[in-house]
C-alpha cells in the first residue's frame, strides 16, 4: 500500500501484473490442492473461499496479491528506472 501511495505512476503497473499472474497462481493453489499437497484445517483463518471444489483460506487468496505486488513495487524502487 506505501508503494501505491509513494509511486503512484507504477499501479497500472502494479495492477496489470497482479491480474496477469493471479489465474497461474490459482491454478497452483487448486492444483495442490486436490492432488493433497497440503490441506486447511478448518475454524482457524478469516473466511474460505469455494472454487471448483476446493476451499481454502481467504488469506491465500489475499496473499496472492500483496506478495507479487510488493515483488514489483521492490523491484520498481531499487532496480527499474521508475517509469
């Protein structure tokens, strides 16, 4: 949230890369899901999510965005020309 405040010409940026990289991220969290890769037990996050049976944590699904977003903010503060 700092990086959208601070650098506001990156958030189209920021967004079009969140939205790009968030069906691949799905698709993983799905896929190692059913295969049992691992497993949430319930009682213990915010709210679930239900999508093509599978449910997991809203905190995942939270996760996906602000962790790929804080990689290109990082990256747009210290490595790019900030463009």
């Amino acid at each position: 949230m700092i990086g959208f405040y601070k650098f506001p010409k990156i958030s189209g940026k920021i967004s079009v890369f969140v939205f790009s990289m968030l069906p691949a991220s799905l698709a993983y969290e799905l896929t190692a899901l059913s295969l049992g890769h691992w497993y949430f037990r319930r009682g213990f996050h915010i709210g679930y999510a239900h999508m093509f049976g599978q449910i997991f944590p809203l905190e995942e699904l939270l996760s996906m965005f602000s962790i790929v977003a804080g990689i290109l903010v990082i990256h747009e503060v210290f490595a790019d020309d900030r463009k």
